[in-house]
C-alpha cells in the first residue's frame, strides 16, 4: 500500500466557518457556539483510497488581523489552501485576495489555491 502525506491549510477571515469545516472533516458534529482559534489548529486524519492511505495534515490559521504575522510559517509545505469565506458576508468574499497573496507568500513549493 502506498502512503502518501498532504498537509492543508483552511484560511480565511475569522468566524467564517474554518473550524467547522475541519471537525466535520474529522467526522465531528457541528458546534453553533464560537471559539475564536488561537494561531492556529491542527488536526490529522488517514483516509484509505484503493491501494493508497493518504495522511491528511489539517491547520486551521486564526483569521483574525492580530495573527497575520504568525501565519505566514503555516504554508510552508502545504500542498493545498482552501480560501473560506461566509456568504452572508461580502467582505469576507473580498478579502479571499489577500488570503490568498498570503498562502502564495508563505508557501515555499508552490501552493494549491
């Protein structure tokens, strides 16, 4: 069996729903309260596909403005950033440009956007 390691990164404005896409994923229920990440959050999980087990390397990056210096070092050796953004909120929309100049910065092997 081949077995394969990807890390992702899930970016975005704070409070648009980052961490609920990683505990769904992890196979977690939905949380309605809301607790700000600190920096940022990790979690890990194998998924069996034919003959390969992929390794998943989830980083939740805090979406808040304070930690944008911090969150730089979290794309080096991602292979993938997904841009989140609520939909009940334009700006959030919006800034996914600057999420994204950011992932590009960050990475250091050419990021998936």
């Amino acid at each position: 069996m081949a077995k394969w390691n990807f890390k992702v990164v899930l970016a975005g404005d704070g409070a648009v729903g980052k961490t609920s896409i990683r505990e769904r994923f992890m196979g977690k229920g939905f949380s309605s309260d809301y607790l700000k990440t600190i920096g940022a959050d990790f979690a890990s999980k194998k998924v069996d596909v034919e003959d390969n087990q992929i390794s998943f390397q989830i980083w939740d990056l805090a979406g808040q403005e304070s930690y944008q210096a911090v969150r730089g070092t979290f794309y080096k050796g991602a292979i993938a950033a997904l841009m989140v953004f609520d939909v009940q909120d334009s700006a959030t929309l919006t800034n996914t440009k600057n999420w994204v100049e950011e992932a590009i910065k960050g990475s250091n092997n050419g990021i998936l956007v």
